[in-house]
C-alpha cells in the first residue's frame, strides 16, 4: 500500500484541522496516510504530549523517508511544513528518478494572505488552489491519478 506523508501546521495554527481532517480522510483511498494525527481536534497548538522535539523531529523525518508521496495544506504559514517540505525538495535533487517523492501543496487564496514565493515559485512542487472541498479532492484525484508510480 502506497504510504502517504500529509503536512500541515500544528504550531503555527490550528484553525483549519477540520479542512486537515477531511483532506486526511479523503487521502484514505489513495493510501496509508502517515500522520492522520494532524488532522485530529484534540492536537492543540502545543503539538503532542509525551514527545519531545528531538522524537517529533526524528519519527517525522523516518515518515517522510517511508512516505512515496507528500501531500501539504499550505494555506496556514508554518514553518515545519516549510522545513519538511524543504528536505523532501533537496533530497529529491541527489536521488534518481525513480526515487523521488511526488509533492503536492495545497492552497486556499485568501484576501489577506499571500503563498510563500518560496512555494509558489518552486518548479518541483505540484500547486492546488482551491476555495472549497470538491476543488481540493480534484486536484488530490488528478495529482495520485497522474503519478507514474500509482500502485
């Protein structure tokens, strides 16, 4: 079964773990998605209990490293997505095609926020605008349908 890593902030915010939520749950039928966690209400700002930073970092970093695909909800900054995001881009440089993680980043545009240059402008990210769930399981059902690696 393909093994699915989804980022999306947990520090930097909480205010759209039900969007999370149903992304998890839609992502379901692609896969095994890693981190179902994310998506769930009692996760507050001040992440997990009973992990340290060093363990977060660490069994993140192992997901990532098992995971085929990533899938990200950027609409909410964080800066650990960011930095997940930015490992799996730099990795995907040094291994062979073969090897590379499929990305996906998804975006809800909002009057007051702009996505990060650093997203938007990076070639090797596939971007998902959306306003609303159907718009985001589109973009999900073409990303997972149009990989070359679909099990």
């Amino acid at each position: 079964m393909k093994e699915i890593y989804f980022a999306g902030s947990i520090r930097g915010g909480r205010e759209d773990v039900a969007v999370y939520e149903a992304i998890i749950n839609y992502l379901g039928k692609f896969g095994k998605v890693l981190t179902e966690h994310i998506g769930k209400k009692d996760l507050s700002r001040a992440g997990e209990a009973g992990l340290n930073d060093t363990q977060i970092h660490d069994r993140d970093m192992a997901w990532i490293s098992d995971a085929r695909t990533v899938v990200a909800e950027v609409t909410q900054a964080s800066l650990g997505v960011g930095y997940e995001l930015g490992r799996v881009v730099e990795r995907n440089l040094w291994v062979p095609r073969d090897q590379r993680k499929d990305i996906l980043c998804l975006y809800r545009p909002q009057v007051d926020k702009r996505l990060s240059a650093m997203i938007n402008g990076c070639p090797t990210l596939n971007k998902g605008f959306y306003t609303n769930f159907d718009e985001a399981k589109k973009h999900l059902d073409e990303f997972f349908n149009g990989l070359k690696c679909v099990e």
